[in-house]
C-alpha cells in the first residue's frame, strides 16, 4: 500500500513561504525550488535498501553501508520539473535523469504528450518523478503511466505544493506510488490553478510569462 507524506520539516515550511511571495524573483526562486527538492529528495530516499560492504579506513579495515540493488533516475515532467533536477542530483548524484514533456490544454486541462526520452535501462531503476505543482494531477498520472507501460515498477512522485484534487486523483490512478508533497493547499481555482500556490512554477523558474 502506498502512501502520502506531508512535510512537516521547518526548513520545507521556511523556504516553502518565501517562493510562495509574489516579490521573490526568478534566481531566489529557482534557488530555493532546488533546496526544497533536495530536503523532499532526503525524506523520499529514507527507505532505500542497504547492504554491507568491507571498505579500508585510514584506520583499518571495516564493514560500511551503501544503496544496495536498484539503481536510481530522477524523471522530471517538462518544464517546471527541470527546477528540481539538481536539488535531486546533490542528494543522489549517480541517478540518470529522463525527461517527460507534458502541457495542459487550456481548453480542457488535460494532459498533451510532446516529449519522452528516458535512461536505457529506467524499468530497473527506482524512479523519482518530479514536478514542483500537483494541481489537477492529470500531467502526473500522464507521466507515471508512460513508465508503466515502459515496465518501469517503482516509482515514487515528489512535489513542492499540492491541491487536494490532484493528490486524490493520483492516489485512485496509481495507488502503488508513494507521494511526497511539500505543502498542502486549500483547492483549484476555476483555471486549475493552486490556491494560495505560487502562480505558474514553470514561468517563475524560468522568468518567462
């Protein structure tokens, strides 16, 4: 059974307030998207399995830890996504990093398919899909599903800010993929946008409008 966790972290909650500002600018805010990423990234990566391993200290020779089994990819969906590529990178630097493009028609809000270019191997890896918004979920779902049907097993969706409708609708779709969200938010307004949110996370990255 899968499950979905709320940070509660200080530090999430902090930077979370300070990209939320409509006078945060485009730097600041990619900066902080990315720190987000890597504090989510932390608690996200708490059940990955380890195994034993012999190693030679300065000291002597010892047993240490390290990720045993599958190898890890950081999937972002296109174009916010890409903000929180490197916070992921810092905390697990060997992952292989795919890409899914995915817009929303205006018209009905659904999800369109433009791009999908992931690791060769990416059905045995331990997937960590990203998107800083989970609004209505359909862009989510989307991309999950086109890794399913690539065979890929484990996955687990991280996000910066969440609406109720996206996280129900990810949870009826996928209900094997763990979520991880940074924040909570009230609901969708009648454009599909998260209230109070941050506005468009893809333009705020990237300084476009």
């Amino acid at each position: 059974m899968s499950k979905t966790v709320i940070m509660e972290h200080p530090l999430i909650q902090h930077k979370i307030g300070i990209i939320r500002r409509v006078e945060t600018g485009s730097k600041d805010f990619r900066t902080l998207i990315s720190e987000i990423a890597m504090l989510i990234c932390y608690e996200a990566t708490r059940e990955l399995k380890l195994t034993d391993v012999e190693i030679e200290t300065p000291i002597c020779r010892t047993r240490a830890k390290e990720l045993k089994g599958k190898k890890l990819a950081v999937v972002p969906i296109l174009r916010a996504g890409l903000g929180m590529v490197d916070g992921m990178l810092a905390m697990i630097p060997a992952a292989k990093v795919g890409h899914i493009g995915l817009y929303r028609d205006p018209e009905t809000l659904k999800p369109v398919e433009y791009y999908c270019k992931l690791p060769a191997d990416c059905a045995n890896r331990e997937v960590f899909v990203v998107d800083p918004m989970l609004a209505t979920g359909g862009s989510a779902v989307e991309a999950i599903q086109m890794l399913k049907d690539k065979g890929v097993q484990s996955i687990r969706f991280l996000c910066v800010i969440a609406a109720p409708e996206g996280v129900k609708k990810m949870q009826e779709a996928h209900p094997d993929v763990d979520i991880y969200i940074g924040a909570l938010d009230a609901h969708l307004n009648d454009h599909g946008y998260i209230v109070p949110g941050l506005g468009d996370a893809g333009d705020r990255i990237f300084g476009t409008k």
